[in-house]
C-alpha cells in the first residue's frame, strides 16, 4: 500500500526524494529545490513509512494549497493515495508537467466532481544556443539591492496582475512586496534601466542541482518593443551559464511575443507545463 508521508518525518525519506526526482530535475526544478533545502512541504509517495522504502512519487503540499508535483507512475495506486490525501488536504493550484498535472486534476474530479475555474498551459523551454542573440543595446543592467526596491516593486506588481493571478483575483501588494524583498535579499532579481528609469525586470524563480529557472520577466508598456528583455534574458542567462547550471523557464502558450522573445536568444521548446487553479 502506498502512502503520502511528509518527508520531515524520516531523514532518509529526503535523500530517496532527490534521487527519485533527479531524471526528472528539468520538468521539477521548483520541486528539487524543495528537497534539496529540507523544506517542510515535501512528501513522498512510499510503500513504507520507515526507511527503507520504495518511493513512487514526490509532491510539496503548503499551506496556502498549492501542489507540486513529479508523478511518473500514473497507476492506481499512486491514485488511491493522491486522493486520500487530497480529501483532508485544500487544494488552491496544481502546478507541474502537464501529463501529471493533468493525472491529479481528474483525480480530484473523482473526489467530488471539483473541476478549475482556471487552467493556463505552458510551453518549457530550455537554453540551447550561446550564438543565437548578440546583445548590442545600451541597457544598464542591476542586481537589485534594497535600495531599489521602490523603483522596482511596480514593474512586479504589474507582472502579478497580467502574468500569474488567477482571474478575478486582486494583488496583495503587502504580501508581493515581502516576496520581492526576500528576492532581492538573495540576490535574485534584476532590472534594466534606461532613460533613468526601471523599465523592465527579471528574477531566477528556482534553483536545483543542474538548472535554473528564470521568471517573472516584465518591460514596463510604455518601453516594449526595444528589446529590452531580450537583452536583460541573455544577460541572466550567461550569468547562468557562468554558474554551470542550465537556464530554463516557461512561457504561456497563448503569449506569442514572448515566446519570440524567448527563441530568438536560444530557447528551445522541450516539454509542456500546467496550472490549474481551483476556488
């Protein structure tokens, strides 16, 4: 019998969780990095609750409800003890490769018939080619330090609004800016400036053992069509590269413009990527 058991509760169960989600590390770079920082939100499906045990899947469960998830064995009875985690547990967003996404969301469906009241699909891309993009603009490109969280907080509120809250939802700026705060903290954000203003953003959103994800690019309306983020994406991405990592990042599929952004500096599609958000 398979059970969903909180990784704290055995040391080892940490160690069976990277080397499980390890093949898959490209699809699961927010996960890894769960594991690798002993976070409290990972589980791991086992066929024992002492080591040692087989493992059968990983997920990060937090309390705010959202899902992560690296679920290869899609069988019964990885359904079975999905499900009777998920009756106890409130589940706001799944998010991970689509297949496995969609493998949890008609898990819940079978719970109680829930269906998402929004599903965005994401192309996975990864950066193949150093000779694809030449930078040639005049770009000032920062780390951002505290002192510049003012200048920068505007162009992440912006970024939430169109890139990532759910339909209908409203910002909460307090909380944004606390995460912004830790971002920069950690030396993971950085702007471009031009004119003497901030105009457009970028920040690595994960970190596991061989990757690197990039997110939350944003060029302020006003600055588009520069190529502003083309210039500040290669810029991280050899900073990147100069840490022998592997940049990736996700783009939505309906999002043309960036996905053309995205190509055009030596991104290559390589998988595909869900989020489903439920009320």
């Amino acid at each position: 019998m398979i059970s969903v058991l909180n990784a704290s509760v055995n040391k080892f169960f940490y160690e069976y969780a990277e080397s499980y989600v390890t093949p898959y590390e490209r699809n699961c770079c927010a996960l890894m990095q769960r594991i690798l920082n002993r976070d409290q939100s990972v589980y791991v499906l086992a066929d024992a609750d002492d080591a040692p045990a087989v493992i059968h899947g990983v997920i990060a469960y937090n309390k705010g409800g959202s899902f992560f998830h690296c679920l290869p064995e899609q069988d019964e009875q990885v359904s079975k003890a999905i499900a009777t985690f998920l009756r106890t547990n409130k589940l706001f967003c799944i998010t991970g490769e689509c297949s496995g996404t969609q493998f949890v969301q008609s898990i819940v469906q079978q719970i109680d018939g829930s269906k998402p009241f929004e599903q965005r699909d994401y192309y996975l891309m990864e950066h193949t080619d150093n000779s694809a993009y030449k930078s040639e603009g005049t770009l000032k490109i920062i780390c951002c330090r505290q002192k510049n969280i003012n200048e920068v907080a505007p162009l992440q509120y912006m970024f939430v609004e169109e890139e990532v809250l759910p339909k209908g939802t409203v910002i909460n700026k307090s909380a944004e800016l606390i995460l912004l705060q830790k971002m920069i903290a950690a030396k993971k954000v950085f702007a471009g400036i031009a004119e003497k203003k901030f105009v457009a953003k970028i920040h690595i959103n994960a970190e596991s053992k061989r990757f690197m994800q990039l997110g939350g690019v944003y060029t302020g309306k006003e600055f588009r069509g520069r190529g502003f983020a083309c210039q500040l994406v290669t810029y991280v991405t050899n900073l990147v590269r100069g840490k022998k990592k592997q940049p990736i990042l996700f783009v939505n599929e309906k999002n043309n413009i960036a996905y053309g952004v995205y190509k055009r500096v030596g991104f290559t599609k390589c998988g595909s990527y869900r989020i489903v958000y439920y009320v």
